[in-house]
C-alpha cells in the first residue's frame, strides 16, 4: 500500500475545526490539563463538548440498562434476551463523509433522545397491548438503542480525529479522555438508577423515565458546540472554501467505479495503519467477553460480592484513562510504552484469575483489567486514528468515517472470534480438571504476541516514526 496523503494541516480543510492561526494560551498544568488535550482552544472546547455528551448518552443507557432484566422477569414475567446492531456502524461512517461527522454524531444523539422514553413506556405498552407486544416493544427499544450508539460512534472517531489533525496533536489523550469520561458516565447511570428507583418507591416506569434527562441534555450541548459547523455559512467543518477545495479534489482524475474506490480507500491506508491494526487485532484476542471473568469468580468468592470486581475495573479506567493518555501524547516512544506497559497489566490480570483462586486474587485481576483498558483503549483508538487520513483523496473526498466503519468492522469480527476461542480453551481447561481457566492462559499468550508485533513494527516498521504524527500547524 502506498503511503496517505499528508493528514489534515492548518491549511487543510479540517484546520477550520481550530483556530490554528490564533495565538495559543498558556498550557494547562495538573488536573485542568487533562481537559486539555489539545493546544488548540477551540479544539479543546468541541473536543469536551463531544465527550460530555458520549458521558450523558452513557449515563441515559444504564439508568434504564441496570433494572431493565429484573423488570423484565419479576413485572412483566418476560424472559431477556440481548441485541446488538453493528450494521449502523458501518453506514454511519459513509454518511458522516458525505455529510460530515458532526451532523451524523447530532443525528445519532437525537435518535438516543427519540429512544429513552421507549423503555418507560414499555408498562403502558404490556398493559394496552400484552405480553407478546410489549416484548416486541422492548426488544426494538434496544436493538434502537444500539443503532443510536453505532450511528454516533464512527462520525465521532473521525470528529476527534479532525480536531486532533486541525491542532496539530496526538488523538491519544483525546480518546482516552472520551474512554475516561464514558466510564464515568456508566458509572454515575448506574448510581442515579439506585437512587431514582429508591426514591420514587421503587417504580421502574420512574426510573427509566429518568433517561430521558440526560439524554436530551447531550443532544442540546453537541448541536450547540457544532452549530457553525452544520448550519450557517461554514456549511461543513472547514468552510465553503474547504468545501470547494473538497469537491475538486474528489473530482480530480477519472470517475472511479465501486472495484476503483475500494481500491482507492485500501490504497490511502499507510503501512503504520496496517501495522497498527494487526497489533489491535491481536490484542483484543485477549479482551474476550467479561462474563468469563464472572463465571471464574463465582467459584471461589462470594456471589453477593461479584458486582464489586465491575465497579474496581470501572472505577480504576475512569480514574486512569486520561492521564495514561496525557503521558501516551507526548511522543510515539511513550505511546508504545504505555501500550506495552498495559498489556503488562492485561497479562498480570489473568495470572491472577487462573493462578489466585481467592476473593483477593478475583480483586487483583479486576483492578490489572482496569489498569490496562485506561492504558490503552483510549490509546490504541488513538493510534490508529494517527494513521487513518483526515485529508481529502482524490476520486474519494473525505474518507475517514468509512476507514472509521471498516476498522471497527474488522475488529468486532476478530472480537467475536476472540469470544468463541476464549470458550472453547476454557472448556478444554474444565476438562481437564483445571477449571475455567484456560482462557486467561490463552489471553496472556495473545498479549505477549501483540507486545512482540508491536516492539517489531516499532523497530523495523512504521509504529515507531515520529514523523507520521501531526505535526504543530504553523500559526499566521
């Protein structure tokens, strides 16, 4: 594959999204400097705009998520099953080039709002309609919600990747921002379902009623944080101008059929990216499903204790995602090995599920999981954003929402595949009379080969290049 266009500069169609002529403030130090991902302030005021609104999307979904299965089965009489959409993901990210990121992510945010007053609605429903309809109901309620959440997250990648390119800086710290305020916003919805269905005398109607607020919140802060870039004279994130130099670009060279733009969009992907994605790729073979940590612990500790080793792993990502990224942005060196040091945690965290059968081994390797998601979730985002283009390719125009779609395609696939393979080693393990561990020892073995690809691309490939990072745009 041949190298990218040069990512998006000060004069580039993104450089809009900051201000990159306008004279830079003092840098931020201490805890305001994780709000400062970027030097660029504008970028910074949208960037914190769209990672508030993905915490108030998460906080609506798990006030209605944390007593939807028990009001399933103990009001309605209703068995639960889980659906999940990924087909909106990946037609989301083809919209959101032909119409911009921020209007796809207002789009999906207003789609989340339309949503949450379905599940409150759901006991009017079983009253007027039955049983059967209002599982019907449901069952569309969450498979909506999906839609929502994947129609917002490619645009929103390809949103923070822009932001990033339009100052001049690392996504890293952006995405692990959006990971650590997301964690937190799980957080706070599952405290605020607590305490709404204590309060209002235990009624769940109530209670999902609830998600309704912040959901609605986060649609007024993203249209009001992206007015100019959806509406009024800067028609898209970079302005008429842009607007024209884009349109040209795309349609410099000869029209290019569907066999031609695939080939186009292959060809705009540097080597890093590849290289990038083989090392998420293999990595996430070890992130398997966490209902393998749960069956682990249920065998050894307390069931009433279980929720405890969800809350150490969200509570220790919320609180440590954005300073591993602020560290990660410093330079590719430090990218890496803050990387490598949080699959070091991963491979210490199964250690302990399969070799510390005990209520504190349980707590370790959930606190190790936490470690690691806040090392690098946010920051393998992060990377790979570095390397997907932001610039406009000719034929094309703008494509990173797609690359954004296909990327989270490929490893949705390889996270399916990790799931499967997770259960069948521990099946073997049980087996074998060793319990159901044999998916943790498969996990450090995926770990330790995602830490040897990525000290090979970084010392023989293009991982460890300085000079395919955004450089600072050049003020006017």
């Amino acid at each position: 594959m041949g190298p990218a266009p040069p990512r998006a500069s000060s004069a580039s169609g993104a450089g809009s999204l900051g201000a990159a002529g306008a004279p830079q403030p003092e840098k931020k130090t201490g805890f305001l400097s994780m709000f400062s991902p970027f030097t660029d302030p504008e970028a910074n005021k949208r960037l914190i705009a769209l990672c508030t609104a993905q915490m108030l999307c998460s906080v609506a979904t798990l006030i209605h998520d944390t007593y939807l299965p028990v009001y399933l089965s103990e009001v309605l009489h209703l068995s639960n099953s889980k659906f999940l959409s990924k087909a909106s993901g990946s037609v989301s990210g083809t919209a959101a080039d032909l119409l911009t990121p921020a209007r796809m992510v207002i789009f999906g945010t207003l789609l989340t709002t339309i949503n949450k007053p379905m599940f409150a609605a759901s006991g009017a429903v079983y009253a007027g309609f039955g049983a059967s309809a209002c599982l019907y109901w449901i069952t569309f309620g969450k498979i909506f919600d999906r839609v929502s959440k994947g129609i917002r997250e490619a645009p929103s990648k390809a949103l923070i990747g822009e932001l990033a390119a339009a100052s001049g800086d690392s996504p890293a710290a952006a995405f692990s921002l959006r990971q650590s305020m997301a964690t937190f916003g799980a957080l706070v919805g599952a405290a605020s379902a607590a305490a709404a269905y204590k309060l209002s005398g235990q009624n769940y109607v109530a209670t999902f009623a609830l998600a309704a607020l912040p959901a609605t919140l986060a649609l007024v802060l993203v249209s009001a944080a992206f007015r100019g870039v959806v509406v009024g004279p800067a028609r898209d994130a970079a302005g008429p101008r842009a607007d024209a130099t884009a349109a040209a670009s795309a349609g410099d060279g000869p029209r290019l059929g569907l066999v031609g733009k695939a080939r186009a969009l292959l060809g705009a992907f540097q080597p890093a990216y590849w290289q990038a994605l083989a090392v998420v790729g293999i990595l996430y073979f070890a992130r398997f499903d966490a209902s393998f940590v749960t069956l682990r612990a249920k065998t050894v500790m307390d069931r009433a204790s279980l929720p405890a080793l969800t809350s150490i792993m969200m509570v220790t990502q919320a609180a440590l995602a954005t300073p591993a990224g602020l560290r990660a942005k410093r330079s590719v060196a430090a990218r890496n090995a803050v990387v490598v040091l949080g699959i070091f945690a991963l491979i210490g965290a199964n250690a302990a599920f399969a070799l510390l059968p005990s209520t504190p081994g349980m707590m370790l390797g959930a606190l190790l999981i936490g470690v690691h998601m806040a090392m690098t979730h946010g920051v393998t985002i992060g990377m790979l954003s570095t390397y997907i283009p932001s610039a406009t390719i000719p034929g094309l125009g703008k494509v990173a929402g797609t690359a954004w779609s296909f990327t989270d395609m490929l490893l949705g696939v390889v996270l399916a595949y990790s799931n499967s393979l997770a259960g069948r080693l521990a099946d073997i393990s049980t087996q074998r009379g060793m319990g159901n561990v044999g998916c943790f020892y498969g996990g450090a073995t995926a770990c330790v080969l995602a830490i040897a690809a990525l000290l090979l691309f970084s010392t023989f490939g293009s991982l460890g290049r300085e000079d395919l990072v955004p450089s600072k745009p050049k003020r006017a």
